[in-house]
C-alpha cells in the first residue's frame, strides 16, 4: 500500500487495511524498501472513530460505521493529498500535475511511473520498474518503457513548458 494505516483497535486497523488493499489497485513494485506517501490515522474512542492524516481535516463518526462511509473518508484524504515536485504539484490520486493553476492530466501508465518513482527516492531498477507495469509481459521489451518516459516527459515539456528531469544511471530510473 502506497500510505500507511495506524489505529489504536487491532480489529479496526486489519479489517480497515485488507479493505483498502483491495480498493486500491495502483501497481507499485513489491518492496519493503520504498517509502510511503503519507498515514492515515484511524482512532477508536468510545462509540467514535476519528480519521485523519497530516494534511486532512478531521473526520468523525459514529460506530458502527457503515463500509462506504469509511471508504469515502479515505478517498476524500486520498484525494487531498499532493507531492510537491519541485514547482510541480503531483496528485497522484487524482492523476493531475498542477503548475501555476494550469493543470494536466496524466494517462493510467504516466501516473503509476511517476508514482513509483516518488516512492522509491533513491531510485528504481528499470526491470522492477517494466515487470510492475506490465505483469503480464512475458518477455521484457525495454523500449515500451522508454518510450512511456520519453511521452510523459515530452507531455510535461509541451503542456506546462516545465523540464522534468528523470534520468538513468546504470538501470536505476530516477527524478533529480
């Protein structure tokens, strides 16, 4: 999972988790080694549940909570959060680069590449990088990658007028 979850109910905190794992259905490279984009913290107090991040509001409701309204807090917190990239604003939950309130959209492989490339800060192997994206590849065709790295960069450069500096040494793939 891309964020953390932390409760003080073990029940709440591994049924919270098994559900949103399912939820979610970004591929990032399976490694204990990348960092997570943020927490959300889940807190049962009495008949209360209190759910928030570093950068959200507070939300609180009732228990029992109703499924789908745990899932919508946790898209709303989703949604709200950004990365900032030096003068680029990434929001990967939305799959949007915001520069100067000029906004782009990014295509389901643009997102999930870039997305692996902030979790992974110092770096990600190409190969890793290639079976991630397409699992069900059975031979690895290194250009299919470099060609959706040459567009998503060409695509930066002709929407936002901004260079976006990815760059490869020794097969590790990575934003400077």
């Amino acid at each position: 999972m891309i964020f953390e979850i932390r409760s003080n109910d073990e029940f709440l905190y591994k049924q919270t988790k098994s559900i949103i794992e399912n939820l979610l259905s970004l591929r990032i490279i399976d490694d204990p080694m990348y960092d997570k984009l943020f927490t959300i913290q889940i807190n049962k107090v009495e008949d209360k549940l209190c759910i928030y991040s570093s950068f959200s509001k507070k939300f609180n409701s009732n228990t029992p909570i109703e499924f789908s309204h745990l899932v919508k807090i946790i898209e709303t917190i989703c949604q709200a959060y950004v990365h900032k990239l030096s003068n680029l604003v990434y929001s990967p939950f939305k799959q949007q680069i915001t520069f100067h309130h000029k906004k782009l959209y990014l295509n389901d492989i643009h997102n999930l590449i870039l997305l692996n490339l902030i979790i992974f800060k110092n770096g990600v192997c190409k190969n890793n990088l290639y079976k991630c994206l397409w699992n069900k590849d059975k031979e690895i065709n290194m250009n299919k990658l470099d060609t959706h790295l040459t567009n998503l960069k060409s695509f930066i450069k002709e929407e936002l007028a901004v260079d976006f500096p990815i760059t490869t040494k020794k097969n590790i793939l990575m934003i400077n």
